[in-house]
C-alpha cells in the first residue's frame, strides 16, 4: 500500500474527498478478512466533496460487517497550504480553505462502534494512534506487494550492440596477422 501512495503526485488525483468511497472500498477488503477485530482507520483533512456512496451509509454497511471505523479528523481549519502541482522547485502550495465535518466523522464511528479523535498537530495524531492501537489489539497478516522495475534491457541492449559491432568490423577487417 505505501508503494501505492508513494507513486502518487499532487495532480495526478481529482481534487477532493470521497469519505464513503474510501469507507466502502475499505470495508469490503475487509469484510472477509480472517480475525475478530476488524478496524479502519480514517484519517482526513476535510469534508465528504467527492464519491457517489454517501458516507454514513457506507458506515452502516462497515457496521454490518463488524467493522469498527475510529475517525480522525487532521489538520487546523481556515486558511491552509495545500499542494496544487509541482513547480520548477518542488510542490506548489496554495492556500484554499480547509473545513472538517466533525458531525459527519462522530456519526460514521458512533454507529460503527468507533470514535471520532480530532488532531491538530503531529503530536496529537502520535497521541491517538497510541489509543487506537490500546483499544484494539489484534494481530494481522498483511500480504505486500513489491514492484520491479527491470533495468536489464539498456546494458543488455548496449551490449548486443558492442558485439554487433565487433563482429561486423572483424568481417570487415578481416583476421588478424
């Protein structure tokens, strides 16, 4: 999964947020999963503005399926910087306005079962995984996957070349003395 989010750029993704998109695509890798304590986990910086499954319904369904859904609502509201793309110098920030729906993150883990935690600063996230993870202590088999990139085709193309090259400036040349 982090192999995943480290592919992404700023851009490359509609802007946005889709809470009960990420909620229902969560809990149905879940639903099957072997275990008695079924978790996730959303974090978000924002308020439902995308997706077509409407958050609080896909918290129902997580609901039915066992799964407890404990909701962190991050950052500060207002004014905040946020990557719009990359510029000739790295990511480029603008600042755009910043709400969370703290109604919406309380009703999605009440009736999950969960809890809703709000962090401000990098401390406080620290402070309620610490929590989360003393509320449930299960443990889990992940499976990970690991993307290749073969680099062999350039020296192995380079080298075919060489002795392309080699034989057909031997022909030409003709044996050696």
């Amino acid at each position: 999964m982090s192999s995943a989010v480290d592919n992404l750029a700023p851009g490359q993704l509609e802007d946005g947020t889709a809470i009960g998109t990420a909620l229902a695509t969560a809990a149905n890798r879940l639903r099957t999963a072997p275990g008695r304590s079924k978790v996730i986990i959303l974090l978000t910086d924002g308020e439902n503005n995308r997706g077509a499954i409407d958050p609080r319904t896909a918290g129902k369904a997580a609901a039915a399926f066992g799964i407890k859904i404990y909701t962190v609502g991050v950052g500060t509201e207002g004014m905040a910087p946020v990557p719009v793309g990359r510029g000739l110098f790295g990511l480029r920030y603008e600042n755009r306005p910043v709400r969370i729906d703290e109604p919406l993150l309380t009703d999605i883990a009440n009736v999950s079962g969960g809890r809703y935690f709000r962090a401000r600063d990098a401390a406080a996230l620290q402070r309620i995984y610490q929590q989360i993870d003393q509320l449930e202590r299960e443990p889990v088999q992940t499976k990970s996957y690991v993307r290749f990139t073969e680099l062999f085709r350039w020296p192995l193309a380079l080298a075919l070349f060489a002795l392309t090259m080699e034989l057909i400036l031997a022909a030409w040349r003709g044996p050696l003395p």
